[in-house]
C-alpha cells in the first residue's frame, strides 16, 4: 500500500471481491499494537460487510451513499468483481467542473450534518 501510495486495498478471492483493508486499520491493528507486520495475516484486518456501488450509480448517489455511511472511498463492484474505487477527491474534481453538481453536493452534505 505505501509503495501504491494507496489509503485502502481490494480483498480478493480469486477475481471475487471478499472486503478491504485500510491503512488506518493496518496502522492501529499492527503497528500501534506492534505486532510483526510479517506474521499477521490481511484476514486479521479485513472489513468484509462493505457498502459498494455499481458502475450504474449515478455521483449524486454515491455523494449521498458516502455521506450516509461517512466513507471517503468506496469500491465498485460489477456483480462481485471490483472494478474500480470512487472517492471524495476524484467527486470533488468532477464537481468543480460542474455546477450542478457542486448544488447536489452541498444539499446532501446539508442533510448528513442535521442528522
């Protein structure tokens, strides 16, 4: 993950997605508690009850998904393979292009904070 400069990773069996794993849950889970990185298994770590999009789902739905669950990344799966992570940041480089959906942005990220 930090030779990938990635915060979280896939976890697959085969090409089938099985959940992931974070570099928050690797830093606490392992190196706080300081265990041996080499003796720990990813199965000690892996979050496998993930929400997942779709290629199908639309931004607005995903920024929604995102702020319900307070996730900054989250996976996309078509069926159970993974094909691709969407996060915040590549949302926020899209919006900047698009006023409307800066407008959806802000009315979902409104009703996260009332909650």
């Amino acid at each position: 993950m930090q030779s990938e400069r990635v915060e979280i990773a896939l976890v697959l069996d085969g090409s089938l997605f099985k959940g992931l794993v974070t570099d928050h849950q690797i830093g606490y889970g392992v190196v706080a508690s300081r265990k041996d990185p080499t003796k720990v298994g990813v199965s000690e770590f892996i979050t496998e009850e993930i929400v997942t999009v779709s290629p199908k789902t639309n931004i607005h739905e995903a920024v929604r998904i995102m702020g319900i669950h307070r996730h900054r990344k989250l996976p996309v799966l078509e069926g159970e393979k993974p094909v691709g992570i969407i996060s915040t940041a590549e949302i926020a480089e899209h919006a900047l292009a698009c006023n409307s959906c800066m407008q959806n942005i802000f009315g979902e990220l409104e009703k996260t904070e009332k909650r």
